[in-house]
C-alpha cells in the first residue's frame, strides 16, 4: 500500500534534553518512535542506537531472506517477524553501547514500531510508548504498555484511571537495554485506505487524553503535518512535562 508520513518531536516545557528519537523512513515504509532514559545524556544515545539500529536492520535485509538471527514466530508474517528481529539486535546494540562505555551503563529506551507492506502495517513494541489505529472517526490502542501500571490494571488491582494518575504510572516493565534478551509485542493491521496510524512517546499519552487527540487527528484529516503540531502543542499546553513525539502514518 501506498502511505503518506510525518514525525515530530519536541522537548517539552520542563526538561532540559530531548530523549526521544524518531523515524519517518517513507521508501521502506518504516516508522518508529523510541524514548530514551538515563543519566548524562545516556537516554538521548540509548533512543538514537535503536532507531539507528532498527532502520540499519530492515534496509540490509530483505523479506525473503529469512536468515535473520532470531526465532521465527509462526504467529506472525514474515514482516512482522522481520520487524521483531530488528528489536531484538537493537537491544543487542544497546547493551554493546553500555558494555563499552561504562557512563552509559543503566540506559535503556523503548521502542514503537510499524512497517508497512503491500497488505498489512506490522506494530511492534518494547515499553510504554504506543500506537494507536485511528479508523472511521474511532479511535483504538493496538499496543498494551509495558508498565507496571499496565499490569496492575490487567490484574483488577487498578482501574484506568487510576493508572493514569498513580506515581509509578512512568515505571516501565520492559525497555531495549533492560536484558540480555528482550520480547517485542508485536501485532498486524490489515489497512484500509484513509487508516491512520499514531506512534508517539508517553510525552503525549500522559498529557493529552485518548479523546482529544481522537479530535485532532480527525479534524486534520488531510494534513498530518498539522495533525504532529497541534498533538504537540496539545501536550504543551497541558504543561508538557515530558518529552513528547508522535508519528502519523497514513495509510492511501
Ligand atoms: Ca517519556
């Protein structure tokens, strides 16, 4: 399928670093979104490593050779498969960073990803940043974080909204550089023309509630450029505590 893209990220009102890095990879159709953590500039290098890493991987390999170094899951189409295979070595690159430079040890990032072939956009992911499938005027989450939160709200033992708002709400359960091996989530979307997938940092999800940026998406329709600055604007205005990316990836 055809897809129209365009990524933005901002510092936010309150931090001094950008952690977040993103890609808008229209040949290959590949699209991410990693937030960085760690001390002395640690995250900004931690995201940079996967998203470098990540688009190194899928543009030196291609769909029919499946000689990557990974299992195979059977669950899944070869792109999405190829997809995972990328998190995983960015993991692998992450730790090399930090066992070659001690200043970085503890870094870590997480990871939003979604590649796009001729039928189907594969998402993978490794932490709290998502994405989001915006179809017929519904919104939709395709990502489960990585959170604890997450996990407590999966158990019963939080409601939503309570995760939302609860102190440890930033305490995430799996990040690239965080073990020695890591497992991706990974999920397909079968597109449509006119779908619209969101891949952002926790930037924008903690600031900016599901409903408003249903709206915004919605009322800039044929302008993703737009749509980026006004979800970021959306944060900032919220108080932008974080730093806050989102990519639109449209679908033709
Ligand atoms: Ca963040």
């Amino acid at each position: 399928m055809d897809v129209k893209a365009f990524g933005l990220t901002h510092v936010g009102r309150q931090r001094q670093h950008n952690e977040d890095a993103f890609l808008v990879e229209n040949d290959a159709r590949l699209f991410l979104v990693a937030d960085g953590m760690g001390g002395h500039a640690a995250g900004e290098i931690a995201s940079r490593i996967a998203v470098d890493s990540i688009s190194e991987f899928i543009l030196h390999t291609k769909e029919d050779d499946g000689t990557w170094p990974h299992a195979y899951d059977e669950h899944f189409r070869r792109s999405t498969n190829r997809l995972m295979a990328a998190l995983r070595m960015a993991n692998t690159r992450v730790l090399e960073a930090m066992r070659k430079d001690a200043r970085l040890r503890g870094m870590g990032t997480t990871v939003v990803a979604a590649l796009a072939d001729e039928q189907t956009v594969s998402v993978a992911h490794v932490g709290d940043s998502r994405a989001y499938l915006i179809r017929e005027g519904q919104l939709s989450r395709i990502t489960n974080d990585h959170s604890w939160v997450f996990e407590q709200v999966q158990a019963g033992m939080l409601t939503e909204a309570e995760a939302e708002k609860h102190p440890l709400r930033n305490v995430i359960t799996r990040a690239l550089g965080g073990a020695l091996q890591v497992t991706p989530d990974a999920s397909e979307i079968d597109a449509r023309p006119g779908d619209v997938v969101l891949l952002c940092s926790d930037g924008l999800t903690g600031m900016v509630p599901e409903s408003e940026i249903l709206r915004i998406v919605t009322a800039n329709d044929s302008d993703l450029e737009q749509a980026c600055r006004q979800l970021i604007d959306a944060a900032n205005e919220r108080g932008g505590l974080d730093n806050v990316t989102a990519v639109l990836v449209r679908a033709m």
